[in-house]
C-alpha cells in the first residue's frame, strides 16, 4: 500500500468566484456557503479547512485600493473566528483553522477566543499563527509601519510562550462539578501566570475551560529561514509554497532538521504543499480551462495585485516584457520568491501566469492528477497537499470537482483517507 498523505483545503472568507458563470448567487456573508463547502470537505475526509485572513484593504498595486476591490483580490474579506464557530456548528470531524495575528490581538484575548472555539469545535480547532505582513495592517493597530520580521518573530516566540502557559493555566481536572460539596470547579487548579515579558504582560489564569485538545492545533507557514524556525518549533501542521518537487523536498527536509534541532519529533509536523489543481473530463478541457484563465484580459493585473497585498511591493511598477530586479520584501518572503523564480529568467508577465502553478502540473483528470500526486508526494517524503484555487475563489463546482472527482480518484489509489479515525484535530494530523 502507498503511505497516505493529509489534505487541507485554503480559503478565506470572501465574495468566492463571484462573476463565473457557474457562481451566480453566491450569498457569502452569512456563511451558509461555507458550511456547505465544509461538510463536502468533510465528505471528502480532508484533515482540515484554513481560514487564510489579513486585516487591510491594500494599497500596494498602483498606490491605490482600486485593484484590490475590483478584482475582490483578499477584501472584502470577513472575520474568520464567527464562521470557524459555525462551520464547527456544522461539522463533526473536520478540523477547522482560522488565522489570527499576533500583532492584532491581545494574548489574553487569543488565548480565550482559540480555548473557546476548540470547546465550540469539540477539539477540531487550529490557529494559524501569522505576524503580519503589510505596513497597511500595522497602521490598523496604532503604528507606523511593520515591525521588521526579526522582531516580529522574537514578539511571535514570546506571545505563543504566554499562550500556552494561558492555556495551561486550568488543569484538565479543574471542573469537578461535584454537586454534593457545591464546587462548580476547584480553584486549586486553576493558576495565575504572572507572565512578565519583554514585550507581554500577563496575570492570568485564562477565564476559560481548559480547551479539549489542551491547546489548539497550530498552524503555521514559515517562509523565511526565521518563520521557517518558528515553524519548525510550534507548528502541528506547516503551510508552505514552494517550486517544484526540489522546492518542496528541500523545504521539508529543512523544516524537519530544524525541529529535531529543537528537541521535537519532525514526524509530529504536517508540511502541506499549496497546489491549485485544474481538472476536466479530458487533459485537453483542463488545459483549454487554465489557458483561458491565464489569457483573460484582467487576469495578469490580478495576478501581480495579488502578489502586491502579499509583498507590499508595487507590481504595477515593472515592465511586464523584462525579468524582475531582485527585491525583498519585509511582508510574505516566501511567497515572493515563489512568484520571482529567481534565475530564471522569466519576464514579469510569464511569472504572472504561472502564479498558480506551483512548478508542477496538476492540469488533467482526476485520474492524471491524482496519480502526479502520489508520485510528487512520493519524491517529496510527505506529508501532503494544501489545495486551493487560484485567487481563492470558490464556487459549489469547483469544490464538487475536488471533493467529488479528484479525492475519490486519490481515495481509490489509497493515497488519502476513506474514514476519520480520530475526533481531534491534533489527532487527526497524526493519525498516519
Ligand atoms: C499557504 C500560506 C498561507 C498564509 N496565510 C496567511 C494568512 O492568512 N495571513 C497572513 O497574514 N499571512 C499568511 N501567510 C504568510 C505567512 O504567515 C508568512 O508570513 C509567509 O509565509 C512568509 O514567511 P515569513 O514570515 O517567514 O517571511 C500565509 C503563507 C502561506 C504560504
């Protein structure tokens, strides 16, 4: 038998793809639509759904906003933790991640809102950590400009340092609702933390029930060498782009060296590869698909606005028809050296559109691309696929497409899941 791989689907809680032809209707904003593309991912035995986030309207294409919400590139975009509670609601198995950043919230506030939405999750819930990475943000929350990422990580080991210490500050047998003595919980084992930092200060304890997988799963994408240390201490499942079979290979093998660096089991961390598969009843409807996408007059402004909100560099900058200068990025590193390809050679406009390509060619039928997974998961080394759409757009049938044609087709080969074995997230993720 092949070894099974994870799966992860990355979304966020926007308009979806909301001017294709086969989309008309789409009501996002009660979240309806969401919990049904969950239950179908659920259908499907995807281990968990990642609620991507960021707190800006960008500016960073062209030096306006225009771009953005033309093309409803990352905004509108709502908050992820109410539809993580209601797509728990309505789910019994699939593990569900929502993205909070640790330069917004408060580490009291996170701490009680991730405890409670595990509890609202029956211990299915993850955070993704994420720093931040666009001065728009920053300027959100009282300051000038983003801290440069060296700070923000060293912010980032303190802050999930008092967290958890938050979340270890109820026993797991601190409720005794023991009704002959009158003790809803024993306060005995429920502790202050008086966590003093260098930039956090915390009493404690947490006003809330120790969360049922003790902390929330966590979830992380490192790009640079120092998110990818970060990643590598805390993570339960890592979220990574990478190029091509080397690309992965080299970041997962990366990521695994450094956690056993750090006294931990590699094999307890998930790396998921984002890939966008394009499928159709034959290889040649597939590739006519992504052609067309690829060849439609708004899709390369898209494209680069896209990697603009990310990179907070102006794309629009560039000549289309020339490679790229090499840059940097204070924002998304990882996701900009992705796009650039450094070395390549490629022009600005040939990047462009191969930003959803991931190095590798996942365009065919289910079958095809089913069997170019298992084959990449196999020089890869595992440990799975974070699946997505390009643009984050979603409609009823792609997801049917995914979760209807290519996971039976993965199924069939023995490659992922048939059945949940595990309740948790945690679990779940270490299940095989
Ligand atoms: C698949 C994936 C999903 C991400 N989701 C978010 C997100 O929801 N919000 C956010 O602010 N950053 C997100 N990021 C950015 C990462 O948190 C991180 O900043 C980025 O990968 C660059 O790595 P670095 O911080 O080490 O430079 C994501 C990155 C990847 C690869």
């Amino acid at each position: 038998m092949p070894k099974k791989f994870h799966l992860g689907w990355f979304t966020n809680f926007t308009p979806g793809d909301w001017n294709h032809p086969f989309a008309a209707g789409l009501p996002p904003w009660d979240g309806k639509f969401y919990v049904d593309f969950a239950q179908a991912l659920e259908r499907a035995c995807f281990d968990y759904i990642m609620l991507e986030d960021t707190l800006m309207v960008s500016e960073a294409y062209g030096g306006t906003a225009e771009a953005a919400l033309k093309h409803a590139i990352l905004v509108p975009k709502h908050d992820p933790c109410p539809l993580a509670a209601l797509i728990a609601a309505g789910t019994s198995r699939l593990g569900v991640v929502a993205t909070m950043s640790t330069m917004a919230y408060p580490p009291f506030l996170l701490a009680r809102l991730s405890a409670t939405l595990d509890h609202i999750a029956n211990g299915r819930f993850g955070w993704n950590i994420v720093t931040s990475g666009e001065d728009a943000a920053a300027q959100n929350f009282g300051m000038e400009k983003l801290p440069p990422r060296e700070l923000r990580y060293e912010m980032a080991d303190e802050y999930v340092d008092l967290v958890c210490r938050l979340f270890e500050s109820w026993d797991a047998d601190a409720v005794v609702q023991d009704r002959a003595r009158g003790y809803y919980a024993d306060h005995a084992k429920v502790r202050a933390i008086d966590f003093e930092g260098k930039y956090f200060k915390c009493r404690g304890p947490l006003n809330t029930v120790r969360s049922p997988q003790g902390r929330p799963a966590f979830v992380q994408a490192g790009g640079s060498p120092r998110g990818r240390e970060f990643a590598a201490r805390t993570a339960d499942s890592i979220i990574a782009t990478a190029n091509g079979i080397e690309g992965m290979k080299g970041y997962r093998d990366d990521v695994r060296r450094r956690a056993a660096a750090a006294g931990r089991n590699p094999d307890d961390i998930k790396v998921l590869f984002l890939v966008y598969p394009m499928l159709g009843e034959t290889r040649e409807e597939a590739l006519a698909k992504y052609d067309r996408m690829v060849s439609s007059p708004l899709f390369i402004e898209a494209a680069l606005a896209s990697v603009s909100t990310v990179t907070d560099i102006d794309f629009s900058q560039f000549d289309l028809d020339k490679p790229l200068p090499k840059l940097t990025t204070n924002g998304e590193q990882g996701s900009l050296d992705k796009f650039a390809q450094w070395g390549s050679g490629k022009t600005l406009r040939q990047l462009a559109m191969e930003r959803f390509s991931a190095g590798v060619d996942l365009i065919g039928t289910p079958d095809e691309v089913a069997d170019r997974m298992g084959e990449l998961m196999e020089a890869v080394g595992g440990d799975g696929f974070l699946i997505s759409t390009p643009f984050q757009r979603v409609s009823r049938r792609v997801i049917a497409e995914i979760t209807e044609g290519l996971i039976p087709a993965l199924q069939r080969r023995g490659l992922t899941r048939t059945h949940y074995a595990e309740t948790t997230l945690r679990k779940t993720l270490t299940e095989f």
